[in-house]
C-alpha cells in the first residue's frame, strides 16, 4: 500500500486574507454552499444502498471515487472494506485525521427489528459529510496547511472496524497526530453536542452456565436479579429518551454514573451485555455477578473477553472544538453533555482516541417539530434532517482547517 503521496487538487481558497496557510471560515462556507445539492444527492444514493458491516464494497467504491475526483491519494481495501485518502495542503502543518463510518445497521440491532439492513445510525450521512469536508479542503489547498487523512470505516456497528484499521497501520504510516469525527444525535439540526471528559461507554459480556433439573427455572431467577443491577433502563417511550437527553446534559447528574444491563436465561445459562460509567465500574460489576451466580449450587461464570473499552474525550479538545464552533456559527450552536451519552451504544472511536488526542461531537439532526425518534439513532423511523450535512461540513471542514494549522493541541 502507498499512504500519504499528495493529492493533486489545486483549487484556492476564497475570503478574507488570513496568512499564510490559513483557511478563513468564510471561503469554507462559500464552497460548503457550492456543494450542497450534490452531497444532498450522494447521501440519498448511500441511503438505498445499505451494507452490512463488513460488506461495505458498494460505498467503498462510491468513497474511493468521490476522493479521487476530488484530487485526494486513495487506498482501497485497508482493514477489509476501508478507504483512506490524503490530502497534502500546500503549506507545512501537522497531519490531522477525520473519520467516518459507512456500514448500515443490521436488523437484529434495529429497535423492534427490521427486515433488513438499514442506514437508521446516519452513516450515510456521516460519509457524506466526511466527502464534503474533503471536497471542500481540496478546493482550498492552497490556502491548506498540514495533511487531513480521510478514514472511512467499515464495520463500526459490530465494533471491529477500527481495530482493522489500526492493525492496517494507518495511523502510524501517515504520521496522524489527532483524529476527529462527528456522530447523529437528537439534538435539533442546526447544533452541535461536545463531550469534554465524557464519550461513550463501552461493553463487557457475561456468560452463566447453571446445573441440575431446575436449571431453567433458576437461569430466569438469576437473569432477573443480574438485571436488578441496573441503575438506567433502556427507554422505551419518546419521554424516556427526552429524560435521558436531559440527564445527559445536567452536570453530576444521574447518567454520571451508571449501569446498563441486559441479561437473558437460555435454558440452563444465562448470557449478559452490560455498559457503565465510569468504565472502572467494570471490575465493580463483574464482581456483583459473581456474587449472584455464587447462590446457585454449580454455577460457572465466564467472561468471554476483556471488556471493550469505554469512549473517553479529552476535555482541553473537546472545549477547543466548542470554541471553533461557536465562532463560526453561533453562540447557540453548542451545547456541551455532562454524561456518557446515550447509555446503551458503544462506539470504537474509542481506539483511536487510546492512540492519538481528538474529538467525537455529537451532529443535531432533528428537523423542527419533528418527533424526536426521528433524530435517534437506531429507531425504524430515523431520518435526519438533511440540512444537517451543509452544516456538518462548514463545521468540520473548519476545524480540521484549524488544527492542521495550529501549534498542536499540547499533548
């Protein structure tokens, strides 16, 4: 594989002068508009054409092909289905990475089910946004600084893909010295939802085998008691989500702790999912299941694997973001979460962040009036509101302008 052999795109930037390899917010905006129609229409391509995790061959020939229009180097195939492209600027700066993902979700993970595979987490949008950002700066490279290395990534639902990607060495070949992505979230299109110190959480999974004739019967008493663990519950109205959307966004609030569990007899065993935070609640609960299982004559615990690790941003990016935000689009554009949020999704952003500094913001794109399912990930009725990806794009596009620039974040 070639990584990082510059790109060819030449276009200058327009706006107000700002120095030498500075990108002014207002060039950003300009071309962001130029492209509006067009990435409108790439995302309703990527919409009807959902792929599995891991059999993303459709979107990464659609990725590959926008970034080599657009003069970026690109390299197929990395960590199954992955595309990287790089684009060099026309100034020295640091190399800065921004990620997408491109699989859509499987019916199983669907709340209530589906019949199939569907794009109901937004990474189509996440995609196109992460094709606009790159047509934008490619436009503008010779007002660009530094590297942007374009990471789009299969297989985020089933938590693998990442951990494909950083085996490929593609942080360490293209030299990235901080990494950026944007996820959907339920908050009205327009705004953005920081997360300093806080993130997602992460998973562990246990599994109880239990003995003797009444195995049945006691693998539903033990589920239940291993659920009593929880603190939080999965919300199953439109008003639990509006609750949870509210305790993530109250400092020391009920989400600053908390455990999520689902447990479920079959036949004489009993198998668990659960998240928490902090993630050094981990040790705290695989002790409480222990203690549980211990009650019954024979049973045998398993943990199948360390737990995944929890999603953690650092707070000094991620309020160096909000800052940028707010600058470029408004006082009212950011609202800043107190809480790993939402408690039943992980997200393997996270190792990345445990390679290299960045940031993982939360992209409002719940449309006015609109019922509030409609901005929440993985709910059959999800459908962003499109004007969210212009914004995505000014917003990102920015910011990644800004940190190739930059004297570096002091990490």
């Amino acid at each position: 594989m070639v990584w990082g052999t510059e790109g060819t795109a030449v276009a200058g930037g327009r706006g107000r002068p700002v120095g030498r390899g500075a990108v002014a917010q207002d060039a950003v905006d300009a071309e962001a508009a130029r492209l509006r129609r067009e990435l409108i229409a790439l995302r309703r391509d990527l919409h009807r054409h959902p792929e599995l995790p891991g059999r993303e061959r459709r979107t990464a020939g659609v990725v590959a092909r926008e970034l080599r229009a657009a003069g970026l180097t690109v390299t197929t195939g990395v960590g199954g289905h992955g595309v990287v492209g790089v684009l060099r600027g026309a100034h020295r700066g640091r190399t800065v990475a921004y990620r997408a993902d491109m699989d859509a979700v499987p019916p199983k993970d669907i709340v209530g089910g589906g019949p199939a595979a569907a794009h109901v987490c937004g990474h189509d949008l996440h995609t196109t946004v992460a094709l606009g950002v790159a047509r934008v700066l490619a436009r503008l490279r010779r007002r660009l600084s530094g590297t942007v290395v374009f990471l789009f990534q299969p297989a985020e639902e089933t938590l693998s893909g990442a951990r494909a990607l950083l085996d490929a060495g593609v942080l360490e070949r293209t030299g990235v010295a901080e990494i950026h992505a944007l996820h959907c979230g339920p908050f009205p299109v327009g705004t953005f939802a920081v997360t300093p110190g806080y993130g997602l959480p992460g998973q562990d999974k246990a599994e109880v085998a239990l003995s003797g004739p009444d195995a049945p019967d006691a693998a539903r008493r033990l589920a239940a008691e291993i659920n009593a663990l929880a603190t939080v519950a999965a919300p199953q109205t439109p008003a639990d989500i509006e609750r949870l959307l509210a305790d993530a966004l109250t400092a020391d609030g009920p989400l600053a702790r908390f455990v999520a569990v689902r447990a479920g007899a079959q036949e004489a065993g009993v198998r668990v999912t659960y998240r928490c935070w902090p993630q050094e609640r981990y040790g705290e609960v695989r002790a409480d299941i222990r203690r549980l299982a211990r009650s019954w004559a024979g049973a045998r615990v398993r943990f199948p694997a360390e737990p995944f690790p929890a999603m953690v941003c650092p707070e000094r990016d991620a309020r160096r973001l909000a800052h940028h935000l707010r600058h470029a689009l408004g006082r009212d554009a950011v609202a800043e979460l107190h809480a790993a949020f939402p408690p039943f999704s992980g997200e393997d952003f996270a190792l990345y962040l445990d390679r290299v500094p960045g940031t993982f913001t939360f992209l409002g794109v719940r449309a006015p009036g609109a019922p509030l399912t409609t901005g929440y990930p993985h709910y059959p009725d999800f459908a962003p509101d499109e004007r969210a990806i212009g914004i995505g794009v000014r917003a990102m596009a920015g910011w990644i302008a800004e940190r190739t620039h930059s004297g570096g974040s002091g990490h």
